[in-house]
C-alpha cells in the first residue's frame, strides 16, 4: 500500500500549535533551528519542541562554547510530577550536556503567595521528593545549582526592583484574575530568570511549556524597558503537551485515567496504557485493509514523545501502522511495558537520588 | 478684657482632623484616654495626637508591665527630615520610657520598588544621616532595635504570606493610582508593622501622621482575616500636621519658606519665623484692643506642637495674646530664637549621634 509521505513526528495538534505560536509571538522550532544544534534530543528532534524565543543565541554559545544558562523551577505544591515537568528536565539535561550552567529553584515563595503553602513544608517537600525526582529524570546532582527562592535575597530583591516596570494591565494579561499573590510571584519569578546574569550578562534559556509563556513574555519586556543591568534577552524553548490518554487536548487531574503521575505503580500504569486511545480503525480487517491512524494515537504520542528512543524504530511502527502491518493490541502492550519500565526504573533513580541528597549542589546564600 | 474659655490647645484645623476621625475609622484621642498614660508628652497633653486606634490596649500594657512594642519607619529617600518624623520620634520615645521595645526599619525595598532608589543607596543614606538624625531627636541608640527591610527575611516572607489576604481594590482605596511596586511596598509594611509580633504575640503601637491611616487599615484587615498566627490588632496614634508657615494645610516642598526641614541653617530657619503667618490684627492699637487670635496662629502652633515645653508659660502666651498683651513682634522674635536653638542642639546631637553609630543596635539577621 502507497502511503502519503508527512511528518511521521506531526500530530493531530499541530494547528493549534500554529496557533499558539502566532498569538504568543514565538519563532517556530523548524529544520533550520534544529541543524543549529549538535546531537539534538528526542524532543528537540521529533518536533514536540514546537516553538521558541531567541534560541539561535543559545545555537551560538554552544557552538562558539561560550557561556550560557539554563533555568527552571519546580513547583513544591504539587505532590507528584507529570510527564510536563520529564520533558522540562530532558531539555535542561540536554542544554547542560552542551555546556550551560543549570539553575533549578524552588519556587516557595509563589508556593506561599498562590497556594498558602508555608516556606518550611515547602523545604520538607522539595528535599523529600521533587528535588530526588528531578535528579531521577536526569539532572547532574552535582553540577546542577539548586536554590530556594526564598533564600537567594538577589532574586527577591531584582523582584522589588522591576515592580514598576510593568503595568497591572500587562500583570493581567499574564494571570487574567489578578490578585497581589500572584503579582509578587511574577515578579519573583522575572527575578529567578535574570538571576543567572546578575554577575554577568550571558545567554539563558528557559524550556516550558506553552502556558508559562506569558511570564517569558513579561521577564522579555522587563529586560527591554531596564538598562542597568545590561541583561540578555532570556531564550526559551516550547514543547508541547502530552495528551491526555483518552485523546483530549490536556492531561487533568480530575480525570486519573487521563494522565500519568510521575510516580506511579507501575503495573497500575501499565494497565492504563492498555485503555488508551489509538488511532485504529473500527475492526481489525478495516485496519489491516486501510491502516491505523498514527497522527490520532496517543499511544503513539507516548511512543514519541516518551517511551521509544531510536528514530528507526519510531519511525518503522509508523510505518507499519499505517500500512496495517501492526494492530493496536501490540501497540498498547508494547506501551504498557515500557512505561513500566519508565516507572521502574524512576523508582530506582529516585530511591538512589534521596540517598545521595547530601551530594545534591544546594545553594547557601 | 473677658475671654472665652476655649481649649487653649485647639486649632482651627479641628474641624478637619474631626472628619479625618470619622472616615477612617480612628477614636478622639481625648481627655478619656490621655488620663491613662502616666507623664503625658506634650504631643499627647495638648492633643496634638488627636486620633487613635486601639491605644487602651497600650494603656493596659503600660498599667500592668506586660509587654510591649513600637514600631517606625524611616524613607530613605528623603534627604532632610520634617517636623513631622520629629513628631513621630517623640512618640516612639514616649513609649519606648512607658516600657515599650522600639523597632525602627529602614524602609530600603520600599524605597526601591516606589523611588527606584538602589538599596545600596538607601543603606548608605540611613547610616550617614537618617538613623543618627533619629537618634538626634531622642531616640535611645542602644535600646532601639534598627533595621532594614531588605535584610529582615521575617519581614518579607510575611509580605508573601499576606499576599492574598487583600483584594486590589483594597489596595487601590490606599494608594489610588495602584502599581506593582505600591503593592509590594504595602504587602512589606504591613510585614513590618506585624513583625514584632511573629515570636509571640503583644500589643504593638505605631505612631503616624494621619497619611498613613490607610496602612494601618489594611494591616489591621490582614490580621482580622488570617489567624493563623494570632496576631493582636495594632494600635496606632494619628498627630496632626504641623501648619505650614503661611497658614495653609501642610508644609510644601514647593514652597521653601512654607516649612522647617530638619536640619536647616539655624540663622535662616530664625529668619523664616519672622515671616511666619500669626493670629494678629491688622494694627497695634487693634490687637492692643481687640487680642489676638491664637487659634489662627502658626507661631502658636509652633510653640505649642514643637517648641515650648512648660504647660504654664504656653498658657501664659495664650491669654496674653488674647487679652492683647503681647504683640506678634514679640512672639516671632521668640520663636525665632527656639528654632535657632532647637536647630543648634540638632547639629550638636547629630554630630554626637555620627560619632557613635558604632554603638547604634542595627539588628542583624
């Protein structure tokens, strides 16, 4: 059978990907940027990095090994990870491996503003789990600076010193329903980002998802209206969701059998891979006469995004797919036992990262 | 001649500090409540202190010797101070001989987010001239407890914490035309104002002119709502403004012979007495005939506020000039020769205070 030569990384949500790139002024993440790039990762190859900001500047640093940052925060309110905060980890991973000094920050200070949460439970969960978790998904413990926002006093000064130069308005715009908790956190946040430059100008990227853009936008606009400290535009990279397993648009929490947690039981996981949503055709005939539809799968979106490494590998269960070669049983079981896998593993890295906390670089101010 | 019996400490501005009283909320400062304080400062004895919130509390603490504390601040941004803050350090040092624990902060992030005043500045500012100034007025170097908001991580993490406890229209009734910067300046001082009481909670006075009501309201709703740390609602003292030299509502940096900076050259603040507006009548022989009007004059004003200490000899200016005994002449000469005098002891103090600011208690976090 004949099939149409697309995008074997594309995905069903592409246009609206299209769209978020246009409304939120990001430069796509295409072939050209990519070749930029050596030994470019998973996401970063497939697409599901599908936009950015001023990343050629961070092209150059590699390639020119020059100085340059990576910053990201974690989120001490929540109590487990998503496969969000993976790919987070993956893209500061992968800029760290080029050369880039990683800043991760806890961010209890937004913890306390926005979700009432006090700063020492905040510290008691971050050192107990998402700290471990972030060393388990990756991160070198120790070439990785980790801090505490509420302990580095440049980062909560910067955020009194830009507090007029944004209006309310634009604050608005960032976080629609405003209140002053979520002001002070953006603020805070604008500080965390130009931290890394406060000492010395140098290119920093932020790799997020698409809905963190409003703050890029609110730190960028920061830098070009204050001159004093002759800050570098921060980069960023934008990678997308990982859809919801029964197809959705995003993962949510109301509904478990629509998302992963990281961590989570692994047979427990592997049983969910087997009720997710495929591609495939009403009937097995229907499918091995007119093929699966692989752009629609979500199975083949953890396959992409997450589960399978070698792009000949991706790319031959495409083809199959699409062929009729391949059935959606196969596909899910296949799923199912690497995500056990994932979560099996994770476990390990996890229970060796809490172990080894005392080799963790924690910042003291 | 027969006068009226009138309060002789009146002013013809009380109507005003009347409606003052009503929108916002505060108590008379009268007669009731002065009779519970032991050795009533001037300020206090002549009602120059005409509002009050919660100040029975003080009252009671004093009474019993539990204890107490006080709490100001200083803007670093000003580069003179004002009869105003004098007023202030009076009050404070009242307390602080009632038994009260003074703390003193240099508002430093303030005066970043709302003045753009670096804090490097604002720390330079505060040690060379408002912290010895303030102890220039009467404060006691050692028993104060000095600091600066941008050290005091109490402080700020409070600012966080209370971040949601206000709405914007709040915020907005405080400072009308609202920005980030306000906000966070306002989330800081309400720190401030509740700081004395994070370890354990006591009753705490702040005294202010009547500008400040706003914060005092603002602090007193974050504490009404969030009782997580059983916080005691803050008493305040409201004194009035200090006339500007021409009789209008307040002394105006516009307007160089309307006030009386602190310090200023003790020949040329004389020199200004002499042009002061007074209560007299158009001529000699009028006044001889028809008395002054004290209530209308700013030299009484200032005598009475600021420089005549001794109860029976302000009366005595009082009845003579109503009784037309005395001429305004004679009354400016007077003033003009206290203000030169309290300008010279301020120098000499100041110095002193320079001296030893090594004994000054700025606290250390």
């Amino acid at each position: 059978m004949a099939i149409e030569r697309i995008d074997p990384w594309g995905s069903v949500l592409i246009e609206d990907y299209q769209k978020i790139i246009e409304s939120y002024g990001m430069e796509p993440f295409n072939e050209k940027i990519l070749k930029k790039f050596p030994k470019p990762n998973r996401l970063m190859r497939r697409f599901v990095v599908f936009g950015h900001q001023d990343l050629d500047r961070i092209a150059d640093a590699i390639k020119n090994k020059k100085e340059f940052a990576i910053l990201t925060g974690i989120m001490p309110s929540s109590e487990k990870l998503h496969l969000g905060n993976k790919m987070v980890v993956e893209m500061v991973k992968y800029f760290q491996e080029q050369g880039g000094e990683a800043n991760v920050l806890v961010a209890d200070l937004e913890a306390l503003a926005t979700r009432d949460i006090s700063l020492e439970e905040a510290e008691k969960r971050a050192m107990n789990f998402h700290i471990p978790a972030y060393i388990a998904l990756g991160l070198d413990p120790k070439k990785t600076n980790f801090y505490f926002q509420s302990k580095n006093k440049i980062v909560r000064d910067l955020a009194y010193e830009f507090s007029t130069k944004l209006t309310l308005n634009e604050f608005r715009a960032i976080y629609g329903d405003l209140n002053a908790g979520k002001i002070i956190s953006v603020l805070t946040q604008i500080g965390d980002i130009l931290y890394p430059q406060v000492k010395k100008s140098k290119p920093v990227v932020v790799p997020v998802g698409p809905d963190q853009s409003p703050h890029l936008r609110a730190c960028r606009d920061v830098v070009r209206r204050y001159k004093k400290y002759n800050f570098i535009l921060p980069s960023a990279t934008y990678h997308k969701y990982t859809p919801s397993l029964d197809g959705s648009m995003k993962m949510s929490k109301s509904q478990p059998n629509s998302y992963i947690s990281i961590p989570e039981d692994p047979e427990e996981v592997a049983k969910k891979m087997l009720i997710t949503k495929t591609g495939g055709q009403k009937t097995i005939e229907e499918q091995k006469k007119l093929g699966g539809k692989p752009e629609e799968c979500v199975i083949f979106e953890l396959f992409k995004q997450h589960l399978i490494e070698d792009d000949d590998e991706l790319n031959e269960i495409y083809e199959k797919c699409k062929q009729g070669k391949i059935m959606c049983g196969e596909c899910k079981k296949k799923a199912a036992e690497l995500m056990k896998k994932f979560m099996e593993d994770f476990n390990k890295k996890f229970k060796k990262a809490k172990e080894e906390m005392n080799k963790v670089n924690i910042m003291k101010f």
